[in-house]
C-alpha cells in the first residue's frame, strides 16, 4: 500500500493533531456504529463450519437472526442516549445458493429490512460482471461506496458508486469512505473498464478534505482485509475507525477464534472486523467531544447464537425465497462419513481441498496434478448425506474445469505464488492433488515450497524443471485468478471449457 508524500502527511498532521491526542475534552455526542461484512449470502442459519444448519447442533446467524440484533443494538444505543448508524463492509454476494438462484436480487430484498446507511463493495459484488452490481445498486436504497473506484468509462456503473457518505449522527458530522480491494480484478471479475485506485492515496485526500471543512469522525469502510487496514492506519493519518472486511477476520474480547481484540488500535485508528456469514454483529461506542476528538470508546462483538429470536419479517421473506430452491438443494449425491470443514483451506492443505483439486483432476484425461485455490470453495461439506445443495453452496461460481499444459518450474513457480502470503489466510493458497511438497513457512518468499514432487505410476518422483505436466484447475485461476498470472501467461495447449467444478465434484464424491 503506498504512502502519501511527505508534504501532505505533515500538513494532515498539522491540521488533524488535536484529533489524535489522547482527548480531554469532555464528550458531547454518543455514536453507536453497528457494522457487518461478508455475508456471502448466508440468509439461512448456519453450523459452526458455515454448513447448513443441522437439527440438534449449535447454529448461528441468519438473515432473520441478524435482523433481531440489529434491532436489539439500535434500541439499546438509543436507550442510553447514543445515535446508532449500521455499516456494511462488503461480499454480500455470492456463497449460498440464493445468490446462484437471484444474482444479487434476495441480498437486495434483505437488506431493505436491515436498513444498513452504507456498504462498500467487495470484490464478490464483481464476480459476474459490473452489470449484476449495477441491477443490485439500482434496487437498494442504500448508497454503494467505493472512492478508490474509478467507473467513469464502465457504462454498466457509471455514476452509480459513491466516494463516501457524510451524515450528522448525534450531533457530530461522521464521515464513511469506501475502499475496495485493488486486487479484485485478480480476484473477481470486474471487467476491463473500471479502475481501481491506490487505497492509502484515496484516503489521504478524503480525510484531509473530511478535517478541512470542521470536525468530524472519520471512518474508513473497507473491504482490503485487515493486515492491509493495519497498513492502512500507519500510512494514513486523522483515520478514527476502520471498519474492514475481505480477511474474514474475527475481532473479539472473549471470543473462540478471535485474531485479536476489540478493537484494534492501529497508529490512532481504532480496526474493527465481525468474522463473516453473519454469525458476528459488531458494535463500537464513540463518545466524541465538540472538536471531534475520541473521548472514549467501548466495544464488544456479539455472537448470533440461537437464543437470539428470528426476527418474523425476514424470515417470512426467507422463506419466500427458499421454497424454489428446496427440490434442488435435497437431492442427494453421496454419504459422508464426517464432516469435511473449510475452515483451515486458506492457510493449509485440507481434506475439502484435497477432495476437490482430485475432482478436476480427475475430469481431464491424462492430467497428473489437480490444483484448486483455496478460495474457491465457500462452505465445507456435512457428515453424513451429501446433497446438491451442500455442493453448490461449496462451489458456487460455476466455474469450469480447466486443462492446460505447465512447465516444471512453472508449477513451482505456482506453488510459491500460493504460499507467498502465509502467514496470512488467503483464497490463492494451494489444494492440490497428484503433487506433494515439504511446506517450509518461514523461508523467504519463493522458497516455501521444498521438496516437490509428482505422483506417477503410483510413484512419487522428483518435479523436473523443464518437464510438461498435463494440470487440471479451474477456468478462474486458469485465467490468472488468484493470482495464478503463471497459469494465465505460460500455460500452453489451455483449454477453459471442460465440465462445472461442481458436477466434477460430485462425480467424485460418488466414487
């Protein structure tokens, strides 16, 4: 993420000095900032591991659980005498099959009733194209943020993305800036037309424009995933809540799983984040005194356990949308004999990962290694009966198998490119199949992968540099998803038209 000048950093210093310090100042206006991210529509409750929900076992979230939270924070804020505003972070799309059934339409009618004053996009808003963002924007009444977003030459969304929003809340100016991913065009596919812009850069100019005109509370409501907001708090000053999504990130006091604490202060920026698939609903209380400094904050993370009621209008509306979906979702396809869990898929092999990168190799005659990104699979698959429910909700892109002919080096050059964010999780991580390395994290980025090898004839053999191997993928990480642009740029003999992932899938859990 790239630094502001020197000039205008200490200009912004100047000016946004008394923001910073450690606040005296006796405070006069209460905030409650309520906030969510990547939903991933996940309407329906959900298990521990993001499955379906199952009788008799722990479930959480749902959009109708989600709606009663919201509820309950709104009241409880102004209870105590604080104006209560709800942010949304981003990836509402994609994940379950009401976003493979509605494109964007169900999480539409959703958020009408949640009545969130902002999201920001998410790389997932992209996944089929700026046209399914564009119908989304139009049907909802909230503004859809992205300042670092430049869509002036993509007709589908010309003019329908906001920088940011200003709104008095409390007696306080708050001003809320969108910041996108800048990796989404690697991520997602958003089309050649639109532009994405340095975060760190756009935010310097928002918030100095933000301090310039008064005080203010200024809060970044981002989508890069929380090592980057981390970043960005260090590269940019005057920043008082960074709201994030994107890294699935957990924040909590007391919470199983949390990456760290509620919030996090970060170079005078307090970093928030609520996990994902709404099981979390956030909430931070500001209390700001007249010149827009922090007085005080206090935060907690709420779990959406079931003794939570479902709120009767979303789930009337839920069920609406469900009942098309239930022939679908039960026919089965095969027995289980445990759970196979995504939630270690990003940050190392798994049997989910494993499973399914042998899926596609599987579908390409001749291939020797299967490869599937850890990110393109959204749900882990349940114990026991199997359906094509549970499978689409695993795989829900539609992509396709993909063949394509590598190099030697260039499937290590694969292998490091998928480690090169460890320790961080990450959807490039590699699932392969047919390829086995010795995973050496701590190495420098380029050598994690130590050791590779290519099963063949029952054998394991050394991976030979110059070599062709025949290699099974996806057509999004074929393409250079993921950051797979060795796949993209030295394939040879590609072919991105094989059968779905998902019908793969299945071929291979019924062997």
């Amino acid at each position: 993420m790239v630094s502001f000048n020197v000039a205008r950093r200490a200009a912004l210093g100047l000016l946004a000095s008394p923001f910073l310090a450690p606040a005296r100042a006796e405070a006069a206006h209460r905030l409650s900032l309520l906030h969510m991210n990547d939903f991933h529509s996940r309407h329906e409750p959900i298990s521990a591991s993001s499955t379906a929900c199952v009788e008799g076992r722990p479930c959480y979230g749902g959009a109708a659980r989600l709606a009663t939270a919201i509820r309950q924070g709104r009241e409880a804020a102004t209870a105590e005498g604080r104006a209560p505003i709800l942010l949304d972070a981003g990836d509402q799309f994609m994940g379950s099959l009401f976003y493979t059934r509605y494109r964007g339409e169900a999480e539409a009618r959703v958020q009408a009733l949640l009545r969130p004053a902002a999201m920001t996009t998410g790389n997932h808003e992209f996944d089929n194209g700026p046209e399914t963002l564009a119908r989304y924007v139009d049907r909802v009444s909230h503004p859809v943020l992205a300042a670092n977003i430049d869509a002036s030459t993509e007709p589908a969304l010309a003019g329908k993305l906001r920088a940011g929003i200003t709104t008095m809340l409390g007696g306080m100016r708050l001003v809320v800036v969108g910041l996108a991913t800048p990796e989404t065009p690697g991520l997602s596919s958003p089309g050649p037309n639109l532009h994405f812009l340095d975060p760190a850069e756009t935010m310097d100019r928002a918030v100095f424009e933000a301090r310039r005109q008064g005080p203010c509370v200024v809060v970044a409501l981002s989508h890069l995933g929380l090592t980057n907001d981390r970043r960005l708090a260090d590269d940019v000053q005057g920043i008082d809540v960074i709201i994030g999504g994107h890294s699935h990130s957990l924040l909590a006091n007391g919470l199983a799983g949390a990456e760290g604490p509620y919030p996090v202060e970060q170079h005078g920026a307090r970093i928030l984040q609520a996990g994902c698939h709404g099981r979390y609903l956030g909430r931070l209380d500001l209390d700001v005194a007249a010149d827009g400094s922090i007085a005080a904050t206090h935060g907690v993370m709420r779990e959406l356990t079931s003794d939570i009621p479902q709120d009767p209008q979303v789930a009337a509306l839920v069920a609406e949308l469900a009942a098309p979906l239930e022939e679908w979702r039960r026919r089965p396809v095969a027995r289980l004999p445990g759970e196979l869990s995504l939630a270690r898929c990003r940050l190392e092999a798994c049997e989910l990962g494993i499973l399914t990168a042998e899926a596609v190799r599987q579908a390409v005659p001749h291939a020797q290694i299967g490869w599937m990104n850890g990110g393109g699979m959204r749900a882990g698959l349940p114990g026991g009966t199997v359906t094509w429910g549970d499978v689409l909700t695993m795989l829900p892109f539609q992509n396709t198998v993909a063949r394509m002919v590598l190099r030697g080096h260039v499937v290590k050059d694969a292998l490091e490119s998928g480690l090169s964010r460890l320790p961080d999780p990450d959807g490039r991580f590699p699932q392969v199949s047919g390829l086995r390395y010795r995973l050496v994290a701590e190495a420098p980025i380029g050598q994690r992968a130590q050791e590779v090898e290519v099963r063949e004839d029952g054998r394991w053999r050394p991976l030979e540099m110059e070599r062709a191997y025949v290699v099974a993928t996806n057509d999004f990480s074929r393409k250079g998803g993921d950051g797979y642009t060795m796949f993209r740029d030295q394939a040879l003999e590609a072919y991105d038209q094989g059968p779905a992932v998902e019908d793969a899938m299945v071929e291979q859990l019924g062997r």
